[in-house]
C-alpha cells in the first residue's frame, strides 16, 4: 500500500518537473522570438524601366529587369535562410510598386511582412524603415533589438555576411558593408542608436554618390560611435559590375538565361 502511495508521489513529481522544464522551455523560445533582431530589405520592383536605370541603359530595360528580380529573389533566399533559423525576423520594403500589388506579390514569394518603402531620398527612406521598425516591435511588446538595412543588388550576398552584422551588433553600436562604388550595402544600428532613433546617418549626405560612406564614417567618428565594417563588395549596378557574374555558380545569371 505505501509502496503505491510512494510510486503514485513519484510519478506527480516527474511529471511537475516535466511540465515546468516544458513552460520555461517554451517560455525561452518565446523570449528569443521577441528578441530577435530586423532584417528589413530595401528593393526596387522589378519592371522594364522602372529600375536598374543605369544598368538599362547598356544592356536594355527588360534584360535588366529581369536580373533585378533575380537579384531581389536571391536576397530575399539567402534573408529567409537567416529567418528560419531563428536568428533574425525579416520584412521586405519595396518602391515602385503599390501596396496591394506588393502584397500579392510576397503572398507569392512567402514573404510574411511587406511594405512600401514611401517617398524621399534614401537617407529618408532608411530613417523611415528604422523608425517604422522599432515602433511595430515597441507596439507590439516585443524586446527593442537591432536593425539593419541592405540592398538588393549582390549577387554575392550570402547568410554568412548577415550572421556575423547581427553579432558584430551586440558589442559595436553600428556596422556598415562598404561596397566598390563608395556606398555601402548594409548598414545595422544597435538598440542604443535606435532609441531614441540617431538622425546624423541619413542627413547631410550626398547619396548615390561615392562618398557616402566616407561621409558616414565622419560623422560616426564625430559622435564618438563604435562601428565596425564588414568586407566590401561590389554593387550591381553597371554592365562592368555585371561581368563577374557570369556563369558565377552561386548565382547562375548566365548569359543564356537573359541572352546579355
């Protein structure tokens, strides 16, 4: 009979501790999901001279559309990679396009968060994307954590250039990918220039020329910000940055595919 009573005990304590790792386990994941830092990717829409203007004017408007959306799915690919292992949420910010037409488009492409990217400058249009973003994470309680912009025009672009922003970001205050043209493709922002927002990074600046980042890299001298640069790459944005991609076997934008 005690012997009962003490198996019967036994088994209740199993499973209370079973169910309380279970609740603190779910409640870890839970925590992590609301902590997890914004990848938010800037693109253009991919139709016949609405982007790529320079890279349309050497090889044609449609044959440069279509390697914008090449250029955008592939992003998109290698943001998704990042998202479903739980290290990063994405949202996708597009121009040219209205929000209804973007809307069935990520439907499509299985994008969960999608908006349009509004008028201005780009210094405007990232500060926009940066306010938005940390107010939709405030809103909805979720824990403020960093943020970071990039384009859609590498080819090269892999997870592994995304992973190690989000972890130069819990210890630098900001970190930028310079690219060849005197831009960059990236740039990410901690939580302690995200609240509230800094406005020097998107003010001031000559964009698309080729001392933004120089421009940018003052300025973040002259506040005293700790940043730190990842490898610098090549934008796409000419048929002479096109060239090297050819046939690239990451990429595969071969000759036979956009007839260049």
């Amino acid at each position: 009979m005690n012997s009962g009573l003490s198996s019967d005990k036994t088994k209740n304590i199993i499973l209370t501790t079973m169910s309380q790792v279970q609740t603190k386990k779910a409640q870890t994941n839970n925590h992590t999901k609301q902590n997890r830092p914004t990848i938010v990717l800037m693109t253009r829409w991919h139709a016949v001279y609405r982007c790529k203007s320079r890279l349309s004017k050497e090889i044609g408007a449609l044959k440069a559309a279509k390697i914008q959306e090449k250029l955008t799915k592939h992003t998109i690919k290698v943001a998704k990679e990042i998202q479903d292992e739980g290290l990063a949420d994405v949202k996708v910010a597009i121009d040219g396009i209205g929000i209804k037409a973007a809307k069935k488009w990520a439907i499509k492409n299985k994008i969960k968060t999608i908006e349009t990217q509004g008028p201005g400058n780009l210094g405007t249009r990232m500060k926009r994307q940066f306010l938005k973003t940390n107010a939709e994470k405030t809103t909805s309680n979720q824990i403020p954590n960093s943020i970071l912009i990039i384009g859609t025009d590498l080819p090269s672009i892999s997870n592994y250039d995304l992973i190690q922003a989000i972890q130069i970001l819990k210890n630098k205050e900001m970190v930028l990918g310079p690219s060849n043209d005197g831009g960059y493709w990236l740039i990410g922002l901690s939580t302690k220039l995200l609240n509230p927002l800094c406005t020097w990074p998107f003010s001031g600046i000559n964009w698309g020329t080729n001392q933004v980042l120089k421009k940018t890299l003052r300025l973040a001298t002259v506040n005293q910000i700790e940043f730190q640069l990842l490898q610098i790459k090549n934008d796409l944005d000419n048929l002479k940055d096109l060239s090297p991609w050819l046939n690239h076997k990451s990429f595969q934008l071969s000759a036979s595919s956009y007839q260049l």
